[in-house]
C-alpha cells in the first residue's frame, strides 16, 4: 500500500492566551509534494528511511499497536519525503501515513481524528491534520481537551501559488524542543481579536472572491500579529536571520510570512509567475550570500492519497507499454 500525503504551510496561530478556552487556533494550507509511503506487512518491523524519519515511524508503529493492537509486523518504505524541522509538517503528514496504512491493512475504519489522537498529533495545531484530511485551506477551532475541531475547509485557487524559500539556516524548533514554548507561550488577547477580526472579515472573504492582492494582505497583517504573540522567542515578528528573505518577498509577492518555527518562508504569487519568480529568488539568495532551496508551492485541495499496491503496479504498465 502506497500513502502520498500533502505538505502543510503553516499560516499562524489565532490565540495562544486560551480566553476563551480554547488555545491557538490554526490556520493552514495544503501544497503538493508531501510525502510518499510504501506500507506491507512483514516479518518484525523493517524500516527504510532517511534520519529522524525512522524515528517517527517506530513511535508511529508502536502508538497504533497500544490503541488498536496493530502488531509490529511491516515493512515501510519512505519513498519521498518532506524535509524536516522547516515548517512544512514533516512529523504529522508522516505519522498520519502511516497510521492510515497500518489502519487500512487491518481493515479498521478508523476517522484521521481518531488516528491523530492515537498518535498524539493535534496538541497545538489542526492544520497538518486536516490538510491530510481534506486538503485546501483550513481553520481549527482550537485546542481544548482533544483534537481541535475543523471550523473552516476551502478549495484554494489553483491559479494561486506560493514561491516558498528555505534557506540553509538553523532548523526550527522540533516537537521536544516546541512543548516548553508552546506550553509557556501567553499570547495577547487584544492581538488575537486583532487576527480573528482580519481572518473572518479579510482574508476569507478575499479567497472566496478569489482577490489575491486582499488574500496576500491580510495573509501578511495576520502573520505579523501572529510574530508579536511569539516575539521573545524568535527575536521578532519574523526570525531575525530570516529578514534579508523577508524583505524580497515583500517587494516581490502579494503577501508573505515564515511557516511555523521556519526556516522556511512563503510569499504569495500567481502561479503564472512561478518560473520567473523562482529564478530571481535564486539570485538574491546568491547575492546576499545564500544559500537554500527555492521552489514553487503549488495548493492541492485533496487529501492523502490511498493507492493500492497492486493498482499502483497496474497503472505503471499501462504507463510504459505500448500502444
């Protein structure tokens, strides 16, 4: 069984305070190019995967044994992987996969949010959860007692995109290293009505009307808000290493932000313009000393993406013979 996830962008936290019960609030986006999972069963537990990676899915596998009793007995295989620790979801886009194949080989049915409760996915986000879902832009509605609840799901435009930036800089925080932060971090409350305000009445509004230049605005008051709730932690608004990036992308996009912990960052472009977008970003990085990889993020509004091994094997003959 084969599992291709999407990755997650990361479009910040509401509020952090908890005001009224309920902290963080995610906002997400789902782009192409996640991960890709070969699942079998197998004798014992044989993992093929590249650094941290095996790690996940050990605790992934031993997660779905202790609440469904799922044995240890696979195979797996991470064919594509997401780069980790750079803000695009890597350890919940990855731990999701491979609960859903272990799910599916044992004939469970089993929901995304009763996976990401076994796996111990959703203690302060929803978007990576439910772009594996659902894909598209999402919104939870916070954290209270158990996985946030979706409160928002829409198609993204298709003829939107984002030129995505990860330079060769220290990696953000991982899961260990978060927890002491996240559990720490207060917030503003008069910060978080400042983001919930411009998110129902600014940026929602502009993606149902399909208004980049409004969508790229608000995209860029919410993140700057969101940079205040966890300013002492990153030096600002926005990693301080990461300002030189930042100020391209503020001349170049229609609105930009730093996903998650970073060190990736995105600006919002036209799809159209992905290609030559992508070479002058390589040639500021150049000038300015940098180094990292540039690329076009492109919105898939579909989920995971189950494939049977067998109809995976099937489609690639019919691709390769003739006639």
């Amino acid at each position: 069984m084969i599992i291709r996830t999407p990755k997650r962008l990361h479009l910040g936290l509401i509020d952090p305070s908890g005001g009224l019960g309920r902290r963080f609030g995610a906002i997400g986006v789902a782009l192409e190019g996640g991960y890709e999972v070969k699942v079998s069963p197998g004798d014992g537990l044989k993992i093929n995967a590249p650094g941290k990676d095996e790690e996940t899915i050990r605790e992934a596998v031993a997660r779905m044994n202790h609440s469904f009793g799922t044995g240890t007995g696979y195979s797996i295989e991470v064919v594509k992987a997401i780069p980790r620790h750079v803000g695009l979801g890597s350890t919940t886009q990855l731990s999701l996969a491979v609960g859903m194949a272990i799910a599916k080989l044992n004939g469970l049915n089993i929901s995304v949010e009763e996976l990401a409760r076994a796996l111990g996915r959703g203690k302060n986000s929803g978007a990576g959860i439910y772009t594996f879902k659902l894909g598209g832009l999402v919104v939870d509605g916070g954290v209270k007692d158990d996985v946030p609840p979706l409160v928002v799901r829409h198609e993204f435009p298709e003829s939107w995109a984002f030129l995505l930036i990860t330079p060769d800089l220290k990696p953000g925080f991982d899961e260990r290293e978060e927890e002491p932060v996240m559990k720490s971090a207060q917030g503003d409350p008069g910060v978080a009505r400042e983001i919930s305000h411009i998110l129902l009445l600014g940026l929602l509004p502009a993606l149902v009307e399909r208004n980049v230049k409004a969508f790229g605005r608000h995209l860029t008051e919410i993140q700057r808000l969101v940079g205040r709730h966890f300013g002492s932690q990153q030096g600002g608004e926005f990693r301080e290493d990461l300002k030189p990036i930042i100020d391209f992308l503020a001349e170049k996009t229609y609105g930009y932000g730093q996903s998650s912990w970073g060190p990736t960052v995105y600006g919002l472009i036209l799809r159209e313009e992905g290609e030559r977008l992508i070479g002058e970003a390589k040639d500021y990085l150049r000038e300015h000393g940098l180094r990292g990889r540039v690329e076009l993020g492109v919105p898939r509004n579909s989920g995971a993406e189950v494939v049977n091994q067998n109809a995976f094997l099937e489609r690639l003959i019919k691709s390769v013979s003739p006639g």
